[in-house]
C-alpha cells in the first residue's frame, strides 16, 4: 500500500522518533515500527488519528494525490456516513454486494456490514476500492463533501 514510506517521510520530516507517534496513538514503538514496515496492516482509527496529527489526507498517505490535505477536511470518521457513501458508490458502479465483494476478496456479509455502518470499514478494504475505481479515501470515509 505504501502509507508506511509516507508515514516515515513525515515523521521523519517534522523529527519525531517512531516512540512519539506511537505515543500518539497509545501503542507501543514495536508495534508502531510495524506499522511503519507495513508488516502489519494499521488499524483505520490509528491511521486517521496519524493523519489528523500530521495535517495530512488518507489519499496523501495512499499517494493517491500530491494534495496534502483538504479544505473544511473533517478529522473524525462516523461508520454510517461510510457506509452511505460506499453503498452510493457501488450502486452507482452498478454493483450488487456479492460483487463488490468478490472484486475485493471479503465476504458479501462485510460489504452488508460496513453498508449498514455495524463496523468500520477496514484499510484493506478501503484502499482496495479506492485503489481499483480511483475514488477518494477521504471521501469514501466521510471526511470531505
């Protein structure tokens, strides 16, 4: 996904040490380091609350676009606005569930789920769609108009 190289960059850019940002988000500097590997995928929430702190975009961090960050950008992600927004987005694609599910490799169950705004979309999930049908993170998640 590359976040990790963006979030290096940026840390290493405003001369925080990986403890710090781990602070930031309560975790340990192992765990963070992770992160920042990607050896492990970083929990959405975490990711958000990084993004917030460093001023910066989702679809920065994804290098979806050179724009750092967005004007009237909201910092918090509400999981009923996410799952409107996706749902009007694969309606719009002409998609049913199982489909959108199939493209990307989760069960129809969580595409439901996220639709009905049970359960936060996951990174993988998010970055997948926005990856495969060049949409905004940042909008998907509610967190521009």
């Amino acid at each position: 996904m590359n976040y990790g190289f963006k979030l290096k960059s940026l840390r290493e850019r405003v001369g925080l040490t990986q403890e710090e940002m781990a602070k930031v988000i309560g975790i340990e500097r192992g765990t963070y380091s992770l992160y920042e590997m990607e050896y492990t995928l970083i929990p959405l929430k975490h990711l958000n609350t990084l993004c917030n702190y460093l001023n910066v975009s989702l679809d920065y961090i994804f290098d979806f676009n050179t724009e750092k960050n967005y004007k009237n950008y909201k910092k918090s992600i509400d999981k009923v606005k996410v799952g409107n927004r996706l749902k009007e987005f694969r309606k719009s694609q002409k998609l049913t569930q199982a489909k959108l599910a199939e493209k990307i490799n989760v069960a129809r169950t969580i595409i439901s789920e996220y639709e009905k705004g049970n359960v936060l979309i996951s990174l993988h999930a998010l970055y997948t769609i926005c990856k495969k049908y060049n949409i905004s993170a940042d909008y998907l998640l509610g967190k521009i108009d």
